[in-house]
DNA sequence: TGTGATCCATAAATTTCATCTATGTATGAG
DNA sequence: CTCATACATAGATGAAATTTATGGATCACA
C-alpha cells in the first residue's frame, strides 16, 4: 500500500550515482539488493523510473519529475542529521535565560561570558523582565532557565529552584547624613530619615514592606526607582538613606561616597536562584550552562533542605 | 549505522498526531511498533526526540529542530507521490514535438487538437523546424517524437520510423499557363517554364533534384520558397508552374484559380512519417499521443516492411 | 574475433528486524 | 476505587531485505 521511504533513498542514491553498482556501493549494500529495491519501488509507484542500459541507468521521464522532489526530501534529511550533529557537539543551539537586573550583572553576565567562550556557536537569548513575568514565561516553556532574585524559601510546583547564593542588603547614606555613621540604629530610628527604594510593582517591594512591618518600621521611599542600580547614586546624592543590595556598593563605598549604617535588626535577606522548568524538556545545551552558573554557588546555611537543591 | 528513512516517518507522523497511539493508527501500526522505531530513532541519533507524559507526547526542542527539516522531507515525498499519480492519470506531462509545416497543418494538429481536449493537462511544446534539426534533436532526446516529411524508405538507426501516409506532390499551374492543360506533359517539355519551388536548404529540395534528374531534367526553380505554403499563392500570381504537396492546392483547385498539370512521369512522392527514439524512455503520457497519430494512418502499397511499422 | 571488464537480472538461501500479542505501569477522571 | 488512556516491555513470529552465486549483454581492446 504505502512506499517505504527507504526505497526512495536507494532511488536518490541511484539517480545521482547513475547506475545500481554504485548506487550498492554508496549504500554499503550489494547490486541485486538495489536492483530489488527499485524494481520494487517501479513496481509500488506503478510506473518504470529508469532504463537500464550498459554502463549504468538512465531516468525516464516519471523518474526525473520524482526525483525533483524525492531529491529535495533526502537533502532536507541530510542536513537534519547535520544540524543534529551540530546540537549534540554543542555546536549550535539556542537558549533562552530569565534574569533581574542585580543578578544578571552579578551573576549572569561573567558566566554567560565563559560559556559562549567555549560553545560561541550557542545563542543566549537574555531576558531581563519582572521577576513574576520571568517565573510565569518559564513555565509556559517560553524561557529555558532564569537566575533570578526571591525570597528565602521561595518554591514552586513545576519549577525547580536551586539557591545560588543569598542576596544581601545594605543600608547605606550619603555624607550629608554621616551623623548615622556613630552608632548601630534600629529601623524605627531611621523612619524620620526620608528613604531611596524600589517603586511598587516589584515583588522585592513587598518583601521589604513585610521586614519593615516585621520589626515595627514602616517601609515608604520618598523616591522611589524602578532598577535597583539607580539607588546608589541617588544616595550619593544626599537623597535620602537607602537600602540596596550589596553587590551594588562597592564602588561607591571604596570611594567613600557612601557609608554603611549599622543596623540593630538582623538584616533583610533575598535568595539568588537557579531555576528551571520542573518536568520540561531542556535543549542538549543547557546542562553546560547550569553547571557553569551553578559554579557561582556559595555554601550558605539552609534552614531547611528545599526542593531540586542538589546536595 | 545510517538511520533509516521509514523511522524519519514515523517520527513526522508521531510529532503531527501527537501521540505514540495515535500514530500506530495512522500509520495503520500498533503502538508498541511506534514506541519502538522511535526509542531506535533516539539511540541512533543519540538524543531524546519526545518527552512521554501522560496523554500523548511533546517534542524535545532537539526534536523540534529535527521536526523542521523532516517536515519539508516528508511533504515533498507525499507531494512526489501525488504527482506520479497525476502523471499516471494523463492528468498531468509534457511532450516535445517536432514537425514541418506541411505535417503539421495537415496531419498534426487536428490529432493534437483531440489529445488535448481528452488530456488538457499535458503541455504540448510543439517544434517547428528543419527536418535535419529535428532528427538530430529526437536522437538528443529533446523531442519526444515527431511527425516529418522524409524520402520513401528512409530510415535511422537509434530512430523508429512509422509511415502513415503519402505526402503525394502536383504539378500545377495559374491561369497564365492555360496552354498546358490540353494534353500530358513530359518533366523535360516543362522545363522551359518558370519553376516556383522550395529553397535549396531543405531536403525536399535535394530530392526533387534527384527526382528530376531521374528524368532528364533539372529542377531549378525560378522563385524559390522557404515554405510550402507559399507557392501555392506565387503559382496564383502566375509567376511560374509549381510542384507541391497535394494537400496545400485544394483551396485554389476548387476556386478554378490553378489547374493541375498531368505529367507523363510517376509522380514525386514523399511519406509523411511518425518517428521517436527506439531505445529512449518516453513519457506516459505520450503512447495514448502516438496512438492518436496513427489514427490517421492510410494503407499504402509498401515495397519492403519497415521496421518499428506496426502491423 | 576472442577476452576481460562492467553492469544489470535472477534465483535461492539466509538472516534481520519490524511487527504483533500480551501484559505491565502510570496517571488522571468520575 | 475503579475505569480509561497512554506509553513501556518482552517474547514470538514472519515478512522482507539482503546476500551469495550465477548468467547474460555490451563494450573496449588486442
């Protein structure tokens, strides 16, 4: 009933070598099994596809028009196998990562570098979006993996979350409020000092509102930013006092631009996390990547194990 | 080692039906064959192609990749398919076809003409030119038959040749010429007439030399034509007496406009022949063509059978 | 005018391997 | 808890692809 497509590969091969004994040869098979196979194939597409006369075989008409087609189905095969060769020799392939802003200039940004290094011909698709916006399109198959920002604990069903490293925060003041510097304050006392921090839309917001309620403060920035890299300069700026993640001091710390102030209350703490889908297929390239990004991880003290966190 | 074809099917089927089951019905298999060409599939390009979950299965994104070019594959071989069934049907072909002017007004077309309007999908390229030329091309392969003015008895190696008719010649003559009506004329007493004939590059013109040097006379026409359709109308115009093919001077009989000139000698003649290679493939679609044309075949006394004539 | 080389066809033996039957496992749904 | 559905596995079976061996036709070359 239905033609075997080997048959037209033997025909492919045939066609193109131009006569059966090569065809065999190409084939790693004998000259009756071709003669066999393409007799079989004339006699199931019902018409004669070539003359076989001395030195070789010739097209008919009916076998030139299949193998305009029969053709162009074998090459795309070809090059399938190629292209898969190139995946699983890391030669090619495309990923998509998730990051926030501090992990991906923290994180992300050095090991990504190293893994292109050594596989260039992967393409890293990086998308720097809102951390709900991130965890959602990873589920949806739409990011592959993401490192991204979360409250301690964080977990959710079909999402694998492997803790990186935490998160730390810092309050820090420009000089014009250097009379903090003295001595340890608690949140309380730095309410009447007008604050630099995140606007409402993020989820680190929130996490911040609850530490403040928390320890009886109230979290309410008189200016408020979107990214958290703007904050520096704008307590640098006399501003107000702000609360940052760490990783964004340094600089103008060691210029002494800023201060740290110290702070009585055990200090609000974010966890930075590898995560991936749970039960979804992950290109053949990724497992590099997680393991490069999983070579940032610092040992730190879990309070409990969490799931997908390799030991 | 070389993976084959038919696992390539089974895998586009199983990723556009979206399950192993689904598949096997498709394919007109049982499930565990389908299970089973995929997992041989897998191991022999060394990478997962489905995630098998509950109700069906998804394509890894290797499988994704792989899908895209077997896709085309698979498209092109069922689109293969059914062109062959087209071409099978008549349904769909082209034929090349040489003729002369002479065979194709008066033999040709009105037969193609009825192939066409039972076949309209089959292309007819039809090939006005020089008999010599067309030979060479029906031997090149570049025409698929044709249909010709040659000698009696010619014949080609590689080439068969069908006589279907006489092409039977006349004397004739306008009005201006009336004095040669009255009795039979001898080719030599004609020779002091204006000859109006065919230019010396056809092959007609060889032989009409030839025939009337086996008279005694020369033929050296005054007016010479490339066409045969053209004498007729210089015969008209009086400019000389003309020897034509019978079949261009009914018209000009019928108006009274030439008369026939009755010649003591047995008359030039000529067969209109039907010839295509012997050995080459033809199309399908050309055998129902050659039986069209042998419609129009008339007994003639033949002195010797001719090869590759039908009985 | 043989002789060897080349290429396709054929026949019979062999072996492969694709497929089937039967059954098991997992997982949602009702 | 049971049913329905989908994939996995194992062993048996048989169709068919392949091989070996051989023959015939054609062509180049001496």
């Amino acid at each position: 009933m239905s033609v075997s497509y080997d048959s037209y590969k033997v025909f492919y091969v045939t066609a193109t070598e131009g006569s059966f004994t090569a065809a065999a040869q190409a084939l790693f098979v004998t000259q009756p099994s071709v003669t066999h196979a393409i007799k079989t194939l004339e006699n199931e597409l019902g018409c004669r596809l070539f003359v076989r006369s001395r030195g070789g075989v010739e097209l008919t008409r009916e076998g030139s028009v299949l193998l305009k087609y029969v053709k162009t189905a074998c090459e795309n095969i070809i090059e399938a196998e190629e292209v898969l060769n190139q995946l699983k020799k890391l030669e090619t392939g495309e990923i998509s990562i998730g990051a926030n802003e501090t992990t991906l200039h923290n994180c992300l940004l050095p090991q990504l570098a190293k893994y292109h290094a050594k596989y260039p011909g992967i393409r890293l698709k990086i998308n720097n979006n809102s951390t709900p916006a991130i965890l959602s399109q990873l589920e949806d198959g739409k990011l592959d993996c993401a490192v991204l920002v979360v409250p301690k604990g964080f977990h959710k069903e079909d999402l694998v979350v492997e803790p990186l490293s935490d998160q730390t925060y810092m309050m820090i003041a420009g000089m014009g409020f250097r009379e903090l510097s003295a001595r340890t304050q608690s949140l309380r006392q730095l309410e009447k000092y007008p604050l630099v921090g995140f606007c409402e839309e993020t989820i680190s917001r929130k996490e911040m509102e609850a530490w403040f309620a928390q320890h009886q403060a109230v979290y309410r920035p008189d200016i408020e930013l979107a990214t958290a890299d703007l904050i520096v300069p704008v307590v640098v700026a006399n501003l107000g006092i702000g609360l940052v993640p760490s990783a964004f001091t340094e600089e103008a710390l060691a210029e002494g631009k800023i201060f740290r102030i110290r702070i009585r209350e055990r200090l609000f703490v974010q966890d930075i996390c590898l995560i991936y889908a749970k039960d979804k297929p992950h290109p053949l390239c990724m497992n590099e990547l997680l393991e490069q990004i999983r070579s940032i991880r610092q040992v730190s003290p879990q309070p409990k194990s969490r799931k997908g966190s390799p030991s």
